[in-house]
C-alpha cells in the first residue's frame, strides 16, 4: 500500500508543470508531404516512448510493478503523445499463444514473482487472454488520451535482434511472408475503429544474410497494401534494411503503393550504431562523419517529401556513458533541425525476463526498476524541447524565424530584459531571430544584433551590425560551433558558464582530441515558426475486451 501512494505522490509531482490546456488533435492522421497532420491538416509531431510487449510472457513490460491506468497517465505527464507498442507476429498467427491467459504466460516461464505483482496490480487483466491484455493496454493508453503505434516487432517472442535469429528477414526460419501479411491483416483489423492506433509499423530492424532490396519491395508494398486494406484509417510505417539503418534505395525507386497520404518512413539511430566511435574519436568530426552518414541512408527523404519517423533511438539514463552523452548532443542537434518525428528507447525500468535474466534492470529506461521514479529527470527535462514542433505545413498564420537551440541543455536563447544577460531558457518562449545573408543574427522586429565582446565575456545584443563580432558562422566539422572574429583577428565561439548565461570563449575541440568535449559550445540555428504547443488527442477505446477477437 505503501508503496502504491509513494509512486503516486511521484507521478502527481510530474503532472503539476504541465500546461492545462491543450489542442485537440482532430484524428485520424495523414501525410502532407514531409510532415504527419491531422484531420484539419495540422502538424502531429510524434513524440513517442517505446513500450515493449514483444519478449517471452508476450505482456507489456511492467503491469506487474505498476497498474496500466498509472504507467499510461505517466507517460502523458512526461510529456509523450504516444507510444510504439511492441507485438510478436506469433501473437496474431498462433491460437495457442494468443490464447493463454497473462497468468498461464507467466506460470510456463516460472515467473511466480511476477504473478503476484501482476494480482496486485492489474487484477483484472491477469486471466485475460494475452491478446486481451494487450488491448487492454492500448485501453488503458486511450484512457489517458495517448496514440499508438502498433509495431511487428519480431515474430517468436524474445529479445531483439540479431542477423541469425530467424526473425531478420522474409523467408527465415520464423519469419513465413505469407504468415506475416495474416497477421498484419488480422492486427489492422481488430484495432479498426479504435481511434487512438494511429499507426502501424510493418516490421522492426530488417537484417541478416537473407536482405535484399527486391524482396524488400516484393513484400513490404503486399503488408503495407493488406494493412490498409484491413484499416485504412492508421498510418502506414515502413522500415529499411540494416538494422533499420538504411533507407537510400528508396531514393532510386519508389514504393508503388494504391493509396496516398498514410506512408511513412521509419529508421533508427543509436549511438552504438557506430561502436565506440564517439568515445575514441574527436566529437566533432565523429558527428559530421555519422550525420553525413545518416541524411544519406534516410534523412534525405525529407527533403524529398516523405515523412520520416525515427522510431528507436536511446541512451544510458544514468549519463555515465561518455559514447551515448557524446552521441546523443549530435542526435539532439539534428533532431532540432530536421524536427522529424521520433520514439525514444525506451519506457522500461525492468523486463519481467529477458535473455534468461529473471527481473533484469534496463539502464535506457525512463522508469527506475520500480517502474515508480523517472531515472533522470534532468533528460526529461531536456527531450521536452524535442517533443514540441518546431515547425508545421500550415504558414498562414506562422511567423518564420529561427531559434538558437543549444543541444546539450534542449534549451535555446532567450532575453527577458534589457537588465539580464542573455541566457538559455525554454525554446517556447525564445525570441525570434533572423539570419541574414550577412551571417547576422538580429532579434526580429528590433535593431538588434547578437555580438561577442571578447574572451570570457557576456554575449551581447548591439544595433551597430557591421561592426567585428556582429558576423556568426557554422565552423567545425559538426556545424555546430558558431564563432565570430573580433577586431583584433581572436576568433571565438558562442558558449555557456555555470549559469547557462550566453558567453564567448575561444573554440574549442576543433582538432581531433578525443578527449575534448565540444557539448557547451554545440549551437544549432533552427527553423521554426510560432507552433509550440503539444497536441493532446480527446480518444475513447472501442475494444471490448471480454469478447475480444482472438488470433487463430
């Protein structure tokens, strides 16, 4: 008991920030070009935490440490508007899985433990038919007004992925095409009218020696048209090859698909993509070698009109792990930039078992091992910045700027008073710059004009913008330093002291010294309109889960 209101008090404290009120989100969702918008043609920025539900028990991870209506309310207060529901393909193609019940699930995998929470917890879903209780789940989801993206994300349940585990790529040992369509036809049609399933993932992290390009057309345009065909409402979300690493053949020739307006392309991005390469490499040039690496194998497609979903990425949540700290103020550069939709790895704080470890703790989970405290509440902070749009198709009413987005914070440039410094704060209440052909940043509808007054010293706003230390350029391999010379030939970049007050200093890291970190001094000049809020959907779930649809 005690520990139900100790959690409660914490996921109370997590609400209390946020806005009271919100847009509604006029469902279902389509494509407009590059971006995702709603029914009224407004941006729908995909702010998505991955929930897995795909290892061996086949039950979303944690219903037996936290009731759903609790987990689902938390991930709204951390500021997520969905959630990438993970699914094995056996759960649609295979009675006899589908079929047993959450407690039977448990009981064959010895997870006595996990039974008992499971009571405690979730009372009226552990003799439901795992199906059930997954439906329960986008339920619970609805109820607390967060979409879902359903993703097939292996076909035997266990963990993912490796290129020899028989879930790769069609026509492996547990990965049948013509099984796969059935159960993408039977997901798409149970989850037909349950209007927070706005999505559907095709398949998650296509690999192994089987890959190749022409078998990936032959089979994803049959699952994405039978997906549409059983449910035209939801989104159609298609992966690459590699891992899900690569998506540059598209580029060479289209998916011919009968419908419109739902594709969407999807890819990943972690940090040990490319091993240890942020920790032993200089992370400037680390970053421009992957980011180059990365618009070329996907987010290209977005310059070319297709929406992309970068549907995993992740880090340690302890922040102990230079290679993931180091990656993700890259990751946190571009993503600010581009202002793709994405889903972050991951929800978990524990995994009932995974890879024959009973109640293993998974460090690039949100929650604790409890599922009951955020792990980091400095990273949520952080992300929050990434979960607004900074820009949308609709111009109309807009006022086209710029912001300056400082990666390693998730905060931009802001001035309250002409008595205050410059100094970083939210990006919503940033003030809107332009950049000029000049390389001037200057305040909108004012004189002013960002300028650097000298090592060590305060950045400042001056009305005299031609004048050294008024012209701002992208230096570095990682196109994220922003520096000026000063009339005295010193060239410095933009930083920040201990105040997260807006400085300048003299650029460093630009050599290849691995053991310099250039974070502080990472700025990125973004896009932006006024858009700044985060849709929230009004939903109510039409499952009814006492006779739910079971697969056969």
């Amino acid at each position: 008991m005690g520990k139900f209101f100790f959690c409660f008090f914490f996921s109370f404290l997590s609400i209390l920030p946020l806005p009271l009120l919100k847009p509604v989100v006029a469902l279902p969702l389509y494509t407009n070009s590059r971006w995702i918008v709603d029914e009224d043609g407004a941006r729908v920025k995909l702010a998505c935490v991955n929930w897995p539900s795909h290892l061996e028990a086949v039950v979303a991870e944690g219903l037996s440490k936290q009731p759903v209506a609790m987990i689902s309310k938390k991930i709204g207060s951390m500021g997520f508007n969905c959630v990438r529901l993970t699914w094995p393909l056996f759960l649609a193609t295979n009675q006899s899985l589908a079929s047993l019940t959450v407690r039977q699930s448990f009981q064959r995998l010895g997870l006595l433990e996990s039974i008992a929470g499971f009571q405690a917890n979730n009372p009226s879903m552990v003799d439901l038919p795992l199906i059930s209780a997954y439906q329960a789940v986008v339920s619970g989801l609805a109820d607390n007004n967060v979409m879902v993206i359903l993703d097939n994300h292996l076909s035997k349940p266990g963990w993912c992925c490796s290129s020899f585990d028989g879930n790769g790529f069609f026509g492996d040992q547990y990965f049948n095409p013509d099984l796969w369509v059935q159960g993408l036809t039977r997901m798409a049609t149970m989850f037909r009218g349950v209007t927070n399933v706005v999505g559907m993932s095709l398949r998650n992290e296509l690999r192994g020696p089987k890959q190749n390009v022409k078998d990936w057309y032959r089979y994803m345009q049959k699952g994405a048209e039978a997906v549409h065909s059983a449910n035209p409402d939801v989104l159609v979300i298609v992966s690459g090859l590699s891992y899900d690493t690569d998506l540059s053949f598209v580029l060479k020739q289209e998916l011919e698909l009968t419908f419109t307006g739902k594709l969407v392309f999807e890819m990943h991005w972690y940090g040990f993509t490319d091993g240890s390469a942020w920790e032993t490499g200089s992370p400037n040039q680390v970053c421009g070698r992957v980011v180059e690496s990365v618009m070329r194998r996907g987010g290209v497609l977005l310059e070319k009109g297709w929406p992309l979903f970068v549907s995993e990425f992740g880090v340690d949540q302890r922040g102990t792990n230079v290679n993931d700290n180091r990656y993700l103020n890259c990751f946190f550069g571009l993503a600010a930039e581009l202002d793709f939709d994405w889903a972050l790895w991951t929800l978990v704080g524990s995994y009932y078992t995974r890879e024959g470890v009973i109640g293993l703790e998974e460090f690039y989970g949100l929650l604790n091992w409890n599922w009951c405290e955020v792990r980091n509440s400095s990273f949520l902070q952080r992300i929050s910045a990434l979960q607004s749009p900074f820009q949308g198709p609709d111009l109309s009413d807009a006022r086209p700027h710029k912001v300056i987005f400082h990666p390693a914070t998730g905060l931009c440039i802001v001035w309250k008073s002409v008595f205050e410094p410059l100094t970083l704060g939210p990006c919503p209440e940033s003030d809107a710059w332009s950049y000029t052909p000049q390389k001037t940043l200057i305040m909108k509808e004012t004189y002013f004009c960002l300028q650097a007054d000298g090592p060590g010293n305060p950045g400042k706003l001056g009305i005299i913008c031609t004048e050294p230390g008024s012209k701002w350029e992208s230096i570095s391999d990682s196109k994220m330093h922003l520096s000026t010379k000063l009339g005295d030939g010193t060239t410095v970049c933009l930083d920040i002291d201990s105040s997260n007050n807006i400085v300048t200093n003299a650029c460093k890291c630009l050599s290849g010294d691995n053991k310099c970190d250039p974070g502080s001094q990472w700025f990125k000049i973004v896009n932006a309109t006024n858009i700044s809020t985060r849709p929230l959907i009004q939903i109510s779930s039409n499952l009814d889960l006492n006779g739910a649809e079971h697969a056969s």
